[in-house]
C-alpha cells in the first residue's frame, strides 16, 4: 500500500535547506492554497535575521504589535485604524518588512494603506534598483489582465526560494514547469519572458487579488524609476563590458611577459631529468614529493630516474624510461612567466614533439656532453638535428643548447668546444642566426650551473657565462596577437562533470571571455564559453599565449576532434581540402613526384594528404620562378606544391597568420619538408 504524509501539516524547513534544490516536488509547494503554503515556505534563516527575536505563536506576533503601538499616543479610533491598516499590509507584504516600518509608514501617510505600501516599495526600489531590475525582468508581467506590483527583493527569496535561486543562476530546472535561462538580450530584443508553471501562476493570481488596489499606484512608480535609470536590466555577452586586452595583462602577470619554452633533444639525452631538477630547485617541487620519486625509482630499479618522474607522470612513460608525450608546466623568473613544455625525444614520438613545438615561443636543445652519446644523436638517425631543423622550420628563432652531462667529462673544456663547433655550424645551416643562440654547460642530475652559477673550479676556470636560469631570462618575448581575431587549435578534448565539455590548447590569436559565443571549423558548429581555466585557475578571460582549458556548452561533444580550430565567428577560420603551399625539401634522398603521399602535421593536425601539383620551383635567395611543371623534387629544393587533403581542414595564410600558416610533411617516419601556405583553393 502506498505511504501518505499529512501536505498541509507538514514541516518543509526541518527537511529542506533552502540552498538544497535536488528532492523539491512542485505539487507538494504549490499544489495546494498559498494561502496555506505561505507558512511553510518562509525562510527560518532570513526569518530569525528580519526579526529581533524568534516568534513562535501568532498571539505573541499581536501582543507585540500592540506593545508597539502602545509606545505611540494615539486615540482608541487611530488605534483601530492602525491595526486594521497592520493586518493588511502584512497580507501583502508577509515578513518581510518589521512592524516599526510598517507602523512608520503608516503614520506617515495618516493611516491611508495604499501610500503606505507605495512609500514602502518605493524605498526598497530606491535601495535596490538593480536587484529589482533583474526581478521585474523575471517576475513582472500582466496576471490576467490586471497589473500587479512586484515583491521586494527580500520577500522574493523568503515566499519563493526555490524560484528566484534557479533563475539568478541561469539554469533551466526540470521541476514540473519551465523557467527560461537567463539570457535578457538576444538579437538585439530585450528579454521578457514569463514563468509558466500553473501552480506558481495560481498562487501569484491569489496574491495579486489580495493586493490590488494598494499596488495599482505602486507599479506605476516603480515602472517609471525604471524606464528612466538607462542600461538596467541587460545582463549578457553583449552588454558586457569590453576589455583592455594590454592592460589587462600587464596586470595580471606583474609586468612580467608571457613566454613559451619547448625542450627538445635526442633520446636520453637527459630532458625531464634536467627540467625536474630546476623545477625542484625552484621550489616547485616539494622535499616530500621528491623523496617519494627517489624511494619509488630505486624500487623500480631507475634510481636516476627520479627527476624525471616531476614530468613524466604516466606509468608507461616511468616503466619505460622515456617520455612520451608533452608535459606541461608553469614557472616564474625575474622578469618571464614561463609555460615549460617537456617534448619526447624518441624517434616514434616526433609527431608529438611537432605539437609541442608549433605552440612553442622559444626553444632549449639538451645534448650529451658524453663521449659517444652526442654523436649518436647529431649523426644521422639521430633526433638532434631533426629536432633543430623542425623548431626553425616551425617558427622558433631564439635557442639555448644545453650541454648536459659535463661533470661525467669532468667539466673540460675542450670537450664543450668539440661539441658546440660541430652544432654551430649545423644550425646556422638550419636558419638560426649566431646570435639568437647561446650555449650553457650543466648537470641535470647533480644540479650544477642551474638556478646559481657553479662553484667547482674546474668549470669556473674557463666558462664565465649566465646559468641556465639566467640563459632563460634574457629570452625575448615575442608580440602576442591579442588585437587579431580569436583563433584556438584544439590539442584534447574531454567530458566535464558537468553540462558541457571541455577543450585545451594554445590561443593562437586574439583573446576569449567567459559568455563569449565561438564558431568551430571544420564541423561549422558555433557554441559558448561557459567557463576559462589557466593553469588550473579559472578565469575571466584569457588572451594569445596562454594555455587554456575552455569549458563549452551548446554543441555535441562527438563533433569535435583534435585539431578543431575554435575561432570569433565575426572572422571565420577557412576550412578547405585543396591549398598551394611554398615548401622546403630536406635531406631526402627519395624523389617527390605527382601524386607522392605525405602526412601533413598542422598544430595538433596529424592529416594524410596527396601532392597533387608540382607548379614551380623557385630560387633559394630570391624567390623568383626558376623552372615551371617540374617532373619531380629532390633534397634542398624551394618549390610551389598543390596539395589535397582527405578531410577538410581548417588553414590560414601565412601572411595573415604566421602561427596557423605553417606545416610539415612526414613521410615513412621521416620529415621530409616544411612549408607555409600561399593560397586556399576549397
């Protein structure tokens, strides 16, 4: 047999708190009177804060009123008149407002009912004109017919809690009836929309009845303090106020500029090891965190591995030794904020590598200082050169080479000489200018010559230059295109917890805020900005540079993939299968042809593709055609290719965009060229 309660006897305060919307049923609010409702749905917590004292019995409530109105000299018939004027205003106005104003009002206005209302409302719509803006944009409408006046703001919450909560946080409830979302501008129309709920609509209807003529006048007043205070009541993407992109900046990072840092380097070579260590010397790190890495690497037999463990968190990157994908951190010099991006150095992980660094500022090359190790990553199969010769060809033009492992040669000169000759010349051959690059002896795992210059003689003798803290300070920041429109490659996307999703990666151009609406290419789905993460920090707003998680609601999840482009939907990225690009051929011993397959790696875009054209090839220096309709192209070759992709993708010109305008081609494992788009065909 099914239970039943007692509706009308029933203590809903001992059950719900009223921040508590989850278990509420609309049928037991307000299926019944409101007349009975009333008693049940006031608030205790902002019942015990309006009065002095907690009243239990009503026959208290009228002594106290007549304590009260004993305290003022008046006649028996002024008495009367008061009382009478009290019980109707307390119909209208429920606990809201104390008996003192009320009998106040009342006297001021010589026990006419109707001014004394109005005198009340008018006071609280000059106290919170805001707050009754928004509330008449919810709740003000005709009932029937007939004009009805608004609650205070206070008796909004007391008399309809649950209400009033879910329309100030935007969100639709699934209570029983609709409340639309808190948009009050769309497409220029200022918003206006009414609740729907019968129930809620029955218990206005009965109060509007009760109140009538005491309101009439009222709403007139209050209707007219609003129309002439300007700009109340809009709340949106549209209305908001526009930012100072620069000067917000400034301000948030203290002056300091932004600058991303990639870590390259062959394999062993002693990346995460190196980049642990400063972080654990910085005091990013702290001696709890490190003496667990050091226990849990000795058990699993890679004690020298525990520096390393600060930025390869995931199993298979500690049980392999090798880091695998791009780990990402944060860090502070003097004079930079530093996103640190720790890039994998085996040989099966470039195509993450070229991720890490197409969203790179600057760049630190790790060697081995080691006999034997640095040829075997600079000769050929090596990933020493194919890392330098990439960041060049992806933009970076500043380079710190970190020579690393020197105390295993004891710190001798003549071998750092060896080794930076021999990378000079190879990187001035790679584009990089002599002196955009500085060389840095360390030690990753003893931590010498890293946030101090060293002290050991056999070092100080002969170097004299900045340790490698020093080195990453006096990198140039490069100009950040804040005032470009706003374009995000997307590097991940996943579920968030709550509505929506959420996708990470590097805002390339311009800035986003909170409510903004952004249009996505290729799927050509437009969608908003519920929520900025920055380094584990929400955030208002986030500008080109920054690395961002973006939560976003109004498109589905499965139509985004990596390498989605999230743009200003004003200025629309162009998505296209066929383009002309000028590319560069590398160390290629194999012929490119007509028709030859390649991978294009675009920002986080993996793509295969097809050299469909060979239009030109062109001069080194100058640029000019040298021959037109080539047959094929060979190593060190300039040319004009048409490419074509299987699936649409999202490209810009390298001249309107620099950062979205470059690419490479893979081919078998192996890069074989990078280019730069000249022309979009479809």
């Amino acid at each position: 047999m099914a239970r039943h309660r007692n509706v009308r006897g029933y203590n809903y305060d001992e059950d719900f708190d009223d921040d508590d919307l989850y278990g509420h049923s609309v049928e037991d609010d307000y299926g019944i009177s409101p007349a009975t409702a009333a008693q049940f749905i006031y608030s205790k917590r902002n019942r015990h804060q309006s009065f002095t004292e907690p009243l239990e019995e009503e026959h208290e409530d009228d002594e106290h009123m007549e304590t009260k109105a004993a305290d003022i000299a008046l006649s028996s018939v002024d008495q009367a008149r008061l009382y009478s004027c009290l019980d109707h205003m307390r119909e209208v106005l429920g606990e809201s407002v104390s008996e003192q104003v009320m009998i106040d009002a009342v006297l001021q206005c010589k026990f006419d009912q109707a001014k004394a209302l109005d005198l009340i409302f008018q006071q609280d719509c000059n106290k919170n004109l805001n707050s009754a803006t928004n509330d008449l944009a919810s709740f003000g409408r005709l009932s029937k017919g007939k004009t009805r006046e608004l609650p205070s703001p206070e008796t909004q919450y007391e008399i309809v809690p649950k209400i009033a909560k879910m329309i100030i946080s935007g969100k639709k409830q699934t209570m029983g009836f609709d409340i639309p979302s808190a948009a009050p501008e769309q497409n220029g129309q200022t918003f206006n929309s009414y609740m729907k709920g019968q129930a809620v609509v029955e218990a206005v209807d009965e109060m509007d009845n009760a109140s009538q003529n005491a309101q009439t006048s009222n709403t007139s007043q209050i209707q007219e303090d609003l129309n002439s205070t300007p700009n109340l009541g809009k709340n949106t993407s549209k209305s908001k106020q526009k930012i100072n992109i620069k000067e917000e900046l400034e301000k948030r990072q203290g002056g300091k500029p932004l600058l991303n840092l990639v870590v390259i380097g062959h394999v062993d070579a002693g990346k995460s090891t190196l980049m642990g260590h400063l972080l654990y010397l910085l005091g990013h790190v702290n001696k709890r965190t490190m003496h667990k890495y050091e226990q849990e690497s000795k058990k699993a037999g890679k004690a020298s591995f525990a520096y390393a463990w600060v930025l390869d968190e995931t199993g298979e990157e500690r049980q392999r030794g090798v880091t695998m994908d791009v780990g990402m951190t944060k860090f502070e010099t003097k004079s930079k904020v530093i996103t640190l991006m720790d890039a994998p150095g085996h040989k099966d992980f470039i195509p993450n590598m070229i991720t890490g660094a197409a969203q790179a500022d600057v760049a630190i090359l790790v060697v081995d200082a080691s006999r034997g190790e640095f040829e075997a990553g600079f000769e050929a199969g090596g990933q020493t050169r194919e890392h330098a010769l990439l960041v060049r060809s992806l933009g970076v033009t500043q380079l710190a080479v970190v020579v690393n492992k020197m105390d295993q040669v004891n710190w001798q000169q003549d071998r750092f000489r060896e080794v930076t000759s021999k990378l000079g010349s190879f990187l001035k051959q790679a584009g990089f200018k002599e002196s955009d690059v500085s060389y840095v002896p360390t030690s990753g795992l003893s931590g010498e010559n890293m946030i101090k210059k060293s002290t050991i003689s056999e070092l100080t003798s002969w170097y004299k230059g900045p340790c490698l803290i020093e080195q990453i300070d006096s990198f140039k920041a490069p100009q950040r295109s804040v005032e470009k429109p706003f374009r995000l490659c997307a590097s991940d996307v996943f579920k968030d917890q709550g509505s929506g999703f959420c996708v990470t990666g590097k805002i390339e151009a311009g800035f986003v805020q909170v409510g903004d609406r952004l249009f996505t290419m290729p799927p050509n789905e437009t969608c908003t900005v519920k929520g900025i993460t920055l380094h584990d920090e929400a955030v208002d707003w986030a500008a080109a540079g920054d690395h961002v998680s973006l939560t976003l609601t109004g498109m589905d999840i499965i139509k985004i993939n990596v390498g989605c482009v999230f743009c200003c939907p004003n200025e629309p990225i162009k998505a296209c299968t066929r383009f002309r690009a000028r590319i560069l051929v590398f160390n290629f011993e194999v012929p490119i042809t007509q028709g030859f397959p390649v991978i294009i790696h675009y920002q986080t875009v993996s793509e295969p593709a097809t050299i469909k054209k060979l239009i030109s090839i062109l001069h080194k220096s100058t640029g000019e055609v040298v021959k037109k309709r080539p047959k094929c192209l060979t190593k060190g070759m300039n040319a004009i290719v048409e490419l074509q992709t299987q699936r649409p993708i999202a490209l810009e010109l390298y001249k309107d965009f620099k950062e979205l305008g470059r690419f490479m081609l893979r081919y078998s494992g192996s890069s074989i060229a990078a280019g730069v788009v000249t022309e979009i065909k479809e």
